[in-house]
C-alpha cells in the first residue's frame, strides 16, 4: 500500500491546510511541464502519484478510510513479523535442547 503522507511528505497528524500547501508545492515542482525531457515522463508519474495523494488526504471521509486501511497494514506486518519471531524462538529452543542432549551424550560416554 502506498503510504500518501510520505508522497505529500507530511506527518500523519498534519491538517488539512498543511496538506494543501505541501500538494501545492510538490505539484508546481514535480510538474511534467516544468521538466527538462529526459524528466519528464518520470515526472507525469510522480505528479500523478502526488495528485492520487491529495485526492485521498483532502477529502475527510476518504481520508479516515486510508488511514484504517494504512494502520490495519501496519498492524498485519507487525503481526506477520511477531509470528516469523514466534518460530525462530522455537528453533532456537528446539537447537539448544538438541545441544544439551549432545552434551549429556558426551559427559555419559566419558
């Protein structure tokens, strides 16, 4: 998922205001028209990554949607992260008890 704070660059809790000036200013600097021609088919695609933000930080109700949506992802990778955690802790578990076998194993045979 996109993270449109970062395209706009702007902080999650920024106002509306602040949202409008930052488009505002990225989109007079990343304007496809203001670009050399080497540029500026990079810049369509960031000016319409940038507009793609606005229209979603700039309404209200799109904007409470994203940022469900934008947490819920964050949430799932963090899950997704605890749970890989979960299992390398298991592993570990299972390889020092494995250790400790081989070790009673040598001190017996001795």
């Amino acid at each position: 998922m996109k993270n449109y704070y970062e395209i706009l660059e702007v902080d999650v809790k920024t106002s509306k205001e602040i949202i409008d000036k930052a488009y505002k200013v990225l989109a007079k600097k990343y304007h496809p028209d203001t670009q050399n021609a080497d540029k500026k088919e990079w810049a369509e695609a960031k000016f319409k990554e940038i507009n793609e933000a606005y229209e979603i930080l700039s309404n209200e109700d799109a904007r409470k949607d994203y940022d469900i949506e934008l947490d819920y992802d964050k949430n799932s990778i963090v899950e997704a992260l605890y749970s890989k955690n979960e299992h390398l802790q298991q592993l570990v578990e299972e390889l020092q008890n494995e250790l400790n076998y081989l070790k009673n194993q040598t001190n017996t045979t001795r």
